[in-house]
C-alpha cells in the first residue's frame, strides 16, 4: 500500500476531525497522543502530521490503519 504524501490533509484531518476507527493499539496510542498535542496547541498540527506520516511509513503492520484515516 502507497502512503499519502505529506502534503495529503487526510494526515491532519486525523489529528483534528472524527475520531479515527483503528485495529493496532500502537496506532490507537499515537494517535490519541498527537490529537491531545495539537488540542492544547494547535500551532503544533504540521510537526503531529509528519510524526503520524513517519509513523506508518516505518511500521507496514499499521497498513489496515491508514485506510480509516
């Protein structure tokens, strides 16, 4: 599976919009994470993005993830 650019807003539409539906507790963590991040800071959202891009192109067992986001 081809992952998004960095550039694709679906990354900060993770962070920012409806809670995503995920299987892997790693992603469920990361995820919950970045969002309470950018929630008390949202200046922070482009360095949250690139962390969650950096994450699923270094963990290919978060595949099944990206497609809900």
């Amino acid at each position: 599976m081809s992952i998004p650019a960095i550039s694709d807003p679906k990354w900060r539409s993770a962070l920012t919009g409806a809670e995503p539906k995920v299987n892997s507790l790693a992603t469920k963590l990361l995820l919950s994470r970045l969002r309470e991040e950018v929630r008390h800071n949202p200046s922070g959202i482009g360095r949250a993005a690139a962390e969650l891009h950096e994450f699923f192109a270094n963990n290919a067992f978060a595949a099944r993830d990206l497609v809900n986001l």
